[in-house]
C-alpha cells in the first residue's frame, strides 16, 4: 500500500498527533528536505538547522560523500548480524580505533545502547579486574546528566518528566555535582566499590553547561589515582562539534586532523560515540577502550543484531573522513569563537538575554526570564518564522548547534536572524 500523500504541513501534524505515540513536543515545523546547513519544509519554505539533529548531523544534511556510501554498501550487503564475519567491518574498526586512537572498538546503534554497553563493561571490570564483589559495584555520575532514556539510565536521572512512573529503579549509581572534582574524590573514598565516572564533558541537555577547563583533567587524575575508570560520553559533544576532535580535547589549538596534546587531551579509559559518527545517516554508536578493559567482554556476553552491520560501518567511515578532510575540527572553533563574540556584543545592550556560553558551534543562550515562562519557546517559534529553526532547553535556555559545514557568511547571516527575532523581545 503506497503512502499517503502529504499536502501540508497541517495535514502531517495531524497524522502524527492521530497515530504516533506523543513522547515528544516538536516544534511545528514539518521537514521534507535537507542539504548542507539547510532544511525545508512540506511548503518549500528554507531554514538554516541550528539544531543539527542534536549534533548529529555535524557534516551537514545529506552530504554526498556519505549518501553514496550508504547506497553504494546497501545495495551490495545490508547485513549479516555477528553470526557471520562481514567484509567491512574489520576496516572499519580499524579505521575507527586509529582514528581515536584504542585498541577496541565495540559497534552499536544508538546513543543510549551505546552508555548502557559502556556500563555492562565497566561494572565487569571492576569484578573481574578490579576485584569488586559481583553486583556491589557503583558508577558515579553528575546530577543534571542526560545520557539517554532506557530504564537504566533514568535510574541516575534529575529529570522528573523521564522518570516518573517507569519504576523500579536501576541501582549501583551515585551522583555528585557536576565540575566539582573535589565530590569526585570524596565520593570515591567513601566507597571502594567504584567501577567508573561517567560524565559529559559539556552537559548539552543541561542548557550546554560547560565546565571549568580543567575539570575533565582533574576528574582523570582522581580516576587514575583510585584505580576508576573514566567514562566520557561525547555522544553529543564528539566528532569535532566542539573545536576539537573529541570535547575532552579541551581549548587545545590543534591545526591537523586532532593533534593531541598531552597538555590539553584527557584521555577516557572508556570512549562513548554515537550521532555525528554516522552523519546523522544511519543510526551508528560506539565504545572504545583498550585491550586491558575492553577484554572483559567474551562471546555471547553483549552483542546487538544490527550493531556493526555493513551500511553502519560504510557510513561511519565515510562520516569521519568528511570530517578529517573538510577541516570540520578548525571550522567548529573558528566560527564558534566568532558566534559567541557576536552575540557577547549584542547581549551587552540587551534585556531579554542574560549570556550565551558554550565551546566550538556548541552554544547556548540563556533567556531573561523564569525557566518556568514559555518565552524560550515563544523566542523559537519566532526564529522559525524568521528562516532559523531552535529549541529550548531546559525552560529558558536556547541551545544552537548547527551543522559544522557553515561558513562565515552564513553564520553572521544566522546571527543576524537570531539579533532581529531577540529584538522583538526586548523588554
């Protein structure tokens, strides 16, 4: 039976509303096409995404290089699941282990399939290497965390709206305030069953709430002292969209691909990828670690059906080399420099917006106004009318991350647009 054809962008909402579950609150706006930074909708209208699918779309809608290898790898081998060896895979985990520089490389699909296998191989860990008793093992996380939405990871979670009513709870976490190295250490010494420390290195669902430059170090170097394993999740905040190849980079100035420097790359014992790792293509998730943590997980032990199937593999790689051979790491730094600087400019005159914070084109502004007021979303639903598509975060919070092919004309061009729209607030 052949879809039905959609007329309007009224006419999609509706069928949604109808027969869709309701567990989100899109902005309404309905997207048929995407190229580049730009998207459009059911009536041909044009917006500049600064969204980016929440950063999955780092290198841009549709970009052709990763397209073809999708079509080119679906149309030969879709998938084999893990009972039979495929010939891409192995490459691709080369390629992907190199390139981020690990021994390992578990495949999964999504962002929160991705932490729930980080967590399954750290508390192994810590039993099998660590000498932790079975099932007494604790992972640390900060409060106002947003890794994902399984039951597990609601169990560690601020937001009331993800956890209420889908009880009982998950246990063996802790949480501690987020950038306060000094609960890290405390938290660790009161407990001697502590597998890991999983963090963002910028709490993105939080209103981008970027931490002291030197938290990521500190919480490394308390990890490493106590035998811990330090988890990053740079499901949102990896693959350059910060300025550096990975967030834990730092402020570091690295001119190549991602040159790290000791003196700026914390280095994770457990690397958490997802999103930009496929361009936003194909659902494409990872976990990293060396051999010594890594080898904890035998056959049969984890796995997924999908997870390092052929396309994802395809993609992946065709989505990392996008962003090694388009520059995308400097391209992020440049043009977040010159975002928050445009609008630090603005923000000094303005009434309605109290800062903008953020690293690389990872940003966001904080409106003038209770997190409880509706003004965030009313400032949205005019930026869409004014060609630029934004949600809120968090209340009054506006996060903006566009794709990392934008150039500086259409930067100052998007600026523009969000200085006119703010305007119109103006208290």
């Amino acid at each position: 039976m052949p879809l039905p054809k959609i007329n309007s962008s009224e006419e999609a909402i509706k069928l949604e509303d109808q027969h869709g579950a309701h567990n989100y609150y899109p902005l309404p706006v309905v997207l048929s096409r995407g190229e580049g930074v730009h998207v459009w909708d059911v009536e041909g209208k044009k917006y500049y995404d600064f969204l980016s699918a929440y950063s999955a779309v780092n290198q841009g809608h549709c970009h052709p290089k990763i397209v073809n290898a999708l079509h080119e790898q679906a149309s030969k081998l879709a998938l084999t699941s893990r009972a039979f060896h495929n010939d891409i895979l192995g490459a691709y985990e080369k390629y992907a282990t190199e390139y981020f520089g690990f021994d390992k490389l578990l495949p999964m699909n999504t962002g929160a399939e991705a932490v729930e296998t980080a967590i399954k191989i750290a508390r192994k860990w810590a039993y099998e290497k660590k000498g932790v008793k079975e099932t007494e093992a604790n992972i640390i996380v900060c409060e106002n965390n947003f890794h994902g939405r399984t039951t597990t990871i609601i169990s560690f979670s601020n937001d009331e709206g993800a956890r209420k009513n889908f009880g009982p709870y998950t246990p063996g976490f802790i949480k501690i305030p987020y950038d306060d190295p000094e609960a890290l250490e405390a938290a660790i010494q009161n407990n001697q069953n502590i597998a890991g420390f999983l963090v963002e290195p910028i709490q993105g669902e939080a209103g981008v709430y970027t931490p002291s430059d030197d938290f990521m170090s500190k919480a490394k170097e308390i990890c490493n002292k106590n035998n811990v394993l330090f988890m990053a999740d740079e499901i949102q905040t990896g693959i350059a969209r910060t300025g550096g190849l990975l967030a834990v980079c730092g402020n570091c100035t690295c001119t190549g691909h991602c040159e790290r420097q000791e003196e700026t790359y914390t280095r994770p014992d457990i690397l958490i990828l997802g999103k930009a790792l496929s361009g936003g293509n194909y659902p494409v998730s990872a976990v990293l670690a060396d051999d010594e943590v890594m080898e904890v997980i035998q056959p049969g032990q984890h796995g997924s059906t999908f997870g390092g199937n052929p396309v994802a593999a395809a993609v992946a790689v065709a989505a990392l080399d996008v962003v090694k051979d388009e520059h995308l790491i400097q391209n992020a730094r440049k043009l977040g420099n010159l975002f928050r600087r445009l609008l630090d400019d603005y923000i000094k005159e303005s009434s309605i917006v109290n800062l903008v914070r953020g690293r690389g084109l990872l940003n966001a502004i904080v409106i003038n106004d209770s997190s409880e007021s509706t003004t965030a979303w009313d400032i949205c639903m005019a930026l869409k009318e004014n060609g630029l598509l934004a949600k809120p975060t968090h209340g009054n919070i506006i996060r903006f991350a566009p794709p990392l092919v934008m150039n500086e004309e259409q930067l100052r061009d998007c600026v523009a647009i969000i200085v006119k729209t703010l305007k119109q607030f103006e208290k």
